[in-house]
C-alpha cells in the first residue's frame, strides 16, 4: 500500500483561522449543551423545597435530562451519517435552547420533569457528533488537543450553568435561574451558527438497517472500545454522585452556606477546562495509554480530600476530582472515534455508544447518590464515587495492555511516514 507524508494528511492546521473557527464552535457548543444539560444542579435544594419532594426526587431533575440524552444517543449518532455533522448540531443547539425557555415556565413538578426529559432529547445532537466532526475536519496531528480544548468548553459550560442559576435562584427563583440558562443557550447557538465551517470530509455512510446493526455489532466487539466506554461511564458517574449531593452538604450543619454562596464551589470547573487541553497536549506527546491512568488516580485523591472536615477541604477536593475527571474524559472521548475509524467502525457509532454508556452512568449513579445521601451521608457519597474511579482506573490500566490496531504506528512528530489507513489511533 502507498505511503503519505504525515503532513500531507487532509484536515486543518493547528493555527489556521479555519482550526480556529472550528475550535471556538465547538467550545461555545459544549458551553451551552452543559450549562442546560447541569441548569438545575445548584438548585436541587430549592427545587426539592419549592415543589415539596425528597432528595433523591430533586435528583430526577438531572437524571431525567441524562436518561433522554443518553438514550437519543443510540439515534442521533447513525441519524449523523445520514444528514450530516454540521445540520445536526444547529438543530439541536437551537431546539435545546427553546425548550430550556419552556423549562423556565414548567408549572408542575410532573411537567417540569417531562420538558427535562424532553431537554436531553435535544441536547444529544451535539455530543454525538462532535469528535467524530473533530477527527473528519482536523489534521490528525491536532486530535487530542482538538477534543481537549472542547471538553474544555463543556466543562465551563457546566461551571457557567450552575454558576448562573446558583445566586440567581437564591435571589429571584428558579424560575429566573433556568431563563437565564436558557438565553446562554441559545446565545451560545448563534455564536455557533457563524463560526462553525460546514463539513468538507464527511462522506454518508450507507443506509440501511442491517448496515447499522453491522455497524453497532463491530462498535460493541472491540476490547478497546469497550474499555472506554466503561471509563466514561463510570467516571461521569462518580463526578455527578458528588456534585448532585455536594449542595446538600454545603447547606447543611455545620456549613449552613445560602444556595447562592454554595454554588461557588462550581467555579472548580474552569480548572476541567485546564486539565482537559493540557491531558490533551500531553496525549500527543507521551500517548493516552500512559496519560490517562493518571487522570484516574487524580480523581481518586481528590474524592479522598473531600472527606476531611471543613469547606477548603471540600473545595480542594473538588477541584482535585474535576481535574482529574476532565483529564480522562477528554483523553477517553477523543481515543474513541480515533480507534473506531481505525477498525473500520463508524466514528460516530462509536462516539454514540461511549455518550450512550456515559449518560446512563450519570442517570443512575446520580440518582443512586441521592439516596446514598439520604441513608449515610458524605461518607456513603464518597464511598460510591471512588469505588467507580477505581473500576476506571483498572479498565484504564487493562489499555495498557490492549495493543493498538495498528501497532506499528510511530509518533508522527518523528519523522515516519504512515499509510493511508494508519492515520486513525495515532499516539495511543
């Protein structure tokens, strides 16, 4: 088979305005499906006392909208090898935007639950498209960093979500918090709107049911992927126990902080931004089978620190975990549509499934630490989270031992020339 120089590989330049436009969409993408996606976390506890439920019922707000997302998932991907990556992003950026705005003006406990079912539905178009976007429009030599840098945007998506409806619930309702939520969404959709550049690589996959059950049977037979999958699952899973519950905490003995100054334990989340673009970096560099169990172990210390007393142990910890959740996801999520296209899987099926596994991971274990809260407190919180980081970290350590599909595959920055087919699972 021919040989091509690494450079001559078709995508955008890291520093060309077109990388640049592509990169500052998909962060203000990632802004505004996570700030509506989290809206309601930092105002669990005024929910739960404004509509007179539990706990764990306040935490349905956030599950539902996870369940929706993540099962839409199974459909938006292979939806996205029909009608393309860039149609599916602006409808559903402007679709979650208008039903945040309904949100705002739910007038039942029943009917605000419905319209969150109904937000994750909408939500789901960008998440699985994204990286399988990310990995048809950039040069390969950008991958990592490129889906760093929008997990990046997701993580101060979720900060700027709960950071806004936070003080604003405290002051005016919940009401006024997810209205304001809802007018970062669908400003963020504009922004998108003009910047993102329409695809130039994507090529439909061919229609056809038993095109996609072949599809979906090569997603779920790969070791690799599999890891993976289970990485995001469980690491979203011990991220959301936490934060789900920290409000809780924060306004409980002996802390007693008002909704608005709890909310501030979310201004963490700048430092997931951080972390993200810099494992990507590294990930380039030194390859994601060495950089991603430490993000694990990361994650892991900080879960640990939030069980001393008093709140700058909780907020250092905090800050710990979400280093080192965005760390991994951003290492994970952009391993995957890499490694699948490597196998000849569809990046985007791929990509669907991961979300799929990552959603549902926050469905369940974020409602499951409600009750955890509700029958043993912190304790019984940060007991579910680290035993889920520690199945992460084993399933990230069994990729060190998982070969690459294409193991002869060097580092592009050393001058090896690769195959046509060789430019998927580089730096791995």
């Amino acid at each position: 088979m021919p040989h091509r120089d690494f450079a001559a590989l078709p995508g955008h330049q890291a520093g060309s305005p077109a990388y640049r436009r592509v990169v500052g969409a998909l962060f203000a993408a990632g802004v505004a499906t996570f700030a509506l996606l989290y809206s309601t976390q930092a105002l669990l506890p005024e929910l739960a006392q404004e509509f007179g439920v539990s706990t764990a019922q306040s935490t349905l707000s956030m599950s539902v909208t996870t369940l929706g997302l993540g099962l839409t998932l199974l459909v938006a991907g292979p939806l996205s090898e029909r009608v393309g990556r860039t149609r599916l992003i602006h409808l559903s950026l402007i679709a979650s935007g208008v039903v945040a705005v309904a949100c705002a003006l739910a007038p039942t406990w029943p009917v605000l639950l419905g319209l969150r079912l109904l937000e994750g539905v909408t939500l789901a178009g960008l998440p699985a498209v994204a990286t399988a976007y990310l990995r048809e429009e950039l040069h390969p030599s950008t991958h990592a960093r490129a889906a760093g840098l929008y997990i990046g945007g997701t993580a101060f998506g979720g900060m700027v979500g709960r950071l806004v409806t936070g003080p604003i619930g405290e002051l005016a309702g919940w009401r006024a918090a997810l209205a304001a939520a809802a007018v970062i969404g669908l400003g963020c959709a504009l922004v998108v709107r003009l910047l993102l550049p329409p695809s130039q690589n994507f090529t439909p996959a061919p229609s056809g049911r038993r095109a996609m059950l072949d599809m979906s049977r090569r997603a779920l037979r790969d070791p690799g992927l599999l890891a993976l999958y289970g990485i995001g699952g469980c690491g979203i899973g011990a991220l959301v126990a936490v934060f789900n519950t920290v409000g809780f905490r924060l306004t409980a003995a002996p802390l007693h902080l008002g909704l608005g100054a709890a909310s501030l334990v979310f201004l963490v989340y700048p430092l997931g931004s951080i972390s993200s673009a810099v494992f990507g970096r590294l990930a380039d560099v030194y390859g994601r089978r060495a950089v991603l169990p430490v993000g694990c172990l990361i994650a892991v210390a900080g879960v640990l620190v939030t069980l001393l007393p008093g709140l700058p142990a909780v907020i250092a910890g905090l800050a710990l975990l979400t280093m080192g959740f965005f760390a991994v996801h951003g290492v994970a999520s952009g391993w995957v549509p890499v490694r699948a296209h490597a196998g000849g899987v569809s990046a985007s099926q791929a990509a669907s499934l991961y979300l799929f596994v990552y959603y549902m991971g926050a469905s369940v274990f974020g409602s499951l630490a409600g009750r955890a809260w509700s029958a043993a407190g912190w304790p019984a919180v940060a007991a579910l989270a680290i035993v889920l980081l520690g199945v992460a970290a084993m399933l990230a350590q069994r990729l060190t031992r998982i070969p690459s599909l294409l193991g002869a595959v060097t580092s592009p920055g050393r001058g090896v020339t690769h195959r046509s087919s060789a430019r998927a699972e580089l730096r791995t």
